[in-house]
C-alpha cells in the first residue's frame, strides 16, 4: 500500500485548511499520513462547519478511504495569521517527523503544506526554506528547485537570495548542475525517455554579445557541457521570450522570479514545488501560508490536490524503476 506523508506546515497558516478541503479526494490511490497537531485539525473542521467522511486514524492503522495521522501535540490551540516562533518550531517538528518516515523508507514521498520563513527564523532555524532544509537534512548536496504545472516546468538556478546577489552565483558549475539534475529527473521521476531542456540567459537579450552582461559566458560553458555528455539543451535565450516556444520539456531558469513568474501566470491555481535531487519525492503546493486569509473559510486546495497527485506519480514511477533494476 503506497503512503504519502504530509507535514501540515505553519499551523497559523492555511495548512490545515487545504488537507481538510482535500479529502477524500487524496485518499482514491493511496493513504495520506498526515503529520502535525490534531487540534489545529478539528479546530479547522469547525470553523468550516463541515464534517468528513474520512476517517483519521493512527499511522499504521488504516486503509484506502483513509487517513492516518501522527499527532505531535505541539499545539492546544491556535491562532491564525500570526507569526510565531511557537508556530516556526511546531512546523519544523512536523517536517522532522514526516522526514524519519521517508528516509526509513516506511513511506516514499512527502507533500509539504507552506511554511512561514520568519517564524522558521525566530524559532532559530536558519534555512531560507523547505529545499534547502530537506537537502541538508537528507544529506543532498546538489538539488535543484522546480515549479511545475500541466503545461510547463520550470528549474531554477538560484532560489532564495536577494535579486542583487544573483550575478555572482551564476557560475558554468551551478548551472550545468541545474541542468544535470533536471534532465536526469525528467527521466527517472517524470517518465520523459529523451528531455529537451532551454536555458535562459540572465541578462535582457541573454546579455547582447557582452554588451549588457557577461554572465552567459558562464552560461554557455555549461551549455555546452551539458551537449558532451548526451544533454539535448540549448541557449542561452533571451528571458522575455524564451517561455514563448513550448517546443520543451523544461526551461532553466537564473533566478527565482524569472522562473517562477510565468508558471505561475500560466496556471497559478495548479502550480507545484518540487525538489529534484533527493532520494526521495517532495512536492509542495506552489503558494506560500498566505496568513491573510487564514482562519476564513476561502483557501483553495487545488494547488494541495495537484501536488499531493504528482508525488503519487512520481513515487509510482520511482518505485517502478527502481524495482527495473533489481
């Protein structure tokens, strides 16, 4: 039987409001083994005055339709919209839990619902965000960020650091590393036999032959890097157009918002995080606690569903080929 964890992510933000809202649609194809604070749960089913037909019973005991939860009780109560170095620590304690059972290999992937950086900070957990945590905590080195939907995927170079810091870390190496990485997970995780990757260059007109930047020096290094060992890619484009030819099977993007911005624009409501590079699958959905409408009622889980659905793939695919070679 396939188990996905989910960590409910900042209890003060929309975490438990998108499980909620998810079931039972996620329990159709496996079970979800939702790890966090079983009062935040059954506040969150009051306040939306509706019951489920899916049953919460404990890790282990359940079945397809159901849904089994790890109860930390970290929380009593909660309040919503509220940054917290409380809510920081119970959300890293979720993410620690949900991670044992991945890496013992009880379940194979995790779903992690958003987390709040400012609280991770006043708890004194110093990771800019769930990638960087889970590389770290997993061993994992190299990895790589990738926002993806039905109609495009996208991996980023650099991720959380500020826009003025993005010139002096494009470098031949990070890039052929993000390059690298996606291909190979474009194989093994998404199923795709022969990936066709596009680059883009960091500067308007992918720096105009050095006259706006020297940046794709590095860039095409990489590029060509990547050719010599097999990697069909090509670039680097100019940024404002490169999204236009939907000839690929994914883009590679500098920074953060160079990236992110269109798949986003594209299809906002079904866009999923996902970490390349682990042992293990990671998908999040593409949106962050969003405190400001926390506690009423309105967050969409569509974003929750896609991604809690894509780990069920990408585990299935996993799962197949690693039994292919042994």
């Amino acid at each position: 039987m396939n188990r996905i964890v989910v960590s409910m992510g900042d209890p003060s933000g929309v975490g438990s409001e998108i499980i909620v809202k998810s079931l039972p649609e996620i329990t159709k194809k496996s079970i979800p083994v939702v790890v966090g604070d079983i009062n935040v749960i059954e506040k969150t089913i009051e306040l939306l005055s509706m019951g489920t037909s899916t049953n919460f019973v404990p890790y282990m005991k359940g079945k397809m339709g159901n849904v089994e939860f790890i109860d930390l009780g970290v929380i009593k109560d909660v309040r919503y919209g509220v940054i917290s170095k409380e809510y920081g620590h119970a959300a890293y304690q979720y993410l620690l839990e949900g991670l044992k059972l991945v890496l013992s290999g009880e379940v194979h992937g995790i779903v992690t619902c958003p987390i709040n950086k400012k609280s991770f900070e006043l708890a004194g957990i110093k990771y800019a965000g769930h990638t960087e945590l889970l590389a770290r905590l997993s061993g994992v080195r190299d990895y790589v960020m990738m926002l993806a939907n039905r109609k495009i995927k996208v991996s980023l170079v650099t991720t959380h650091v500020p826009l003025r810091d993005v010139p002096s870390l494009i470098s031949t190496e990070r890039v052929f590393k993000t390059i690298f990485i996606t291909y190979r997970s474009l194989k093994e995780l998404f199923g795709i036999k022969s990936p066709s990757l596009s680059v883009c260059g960091l500067n308007p007109h992918a720096g105009e032959e050095g006259l706006l930047g020297t940046e794709e020096s590095f860039i095409k290094k990489a590029i060509q890097n990547a050719r010599e060992v097999g990697i069909e890619v090509s670039g680097p484009y100019s940024p404002d157009s490169v999204f236009w030819d939907r000839r690929y099977d994914a883009y590679i993007a500098m920074y953060h918002d160079q990236g992110i911005i269109p798949v986003k624009t594209l299809d906002f409501r079904k866009t999923v995080n996902i970490t390349l590079g682990l042992p293990f699958v990671r998908t999040s959905p593409g949106h962050g606690t969003a405190f400001n409408i926390s506690g009423k009622g309105v967050a969409d889980p569509t974003s929750f569903i896609e991604a809690y659905r894509l780990a069920e793939t990408l585990t299935k695919n996993l799962l197949t080929k690693s039994s292919a070679e042994d």
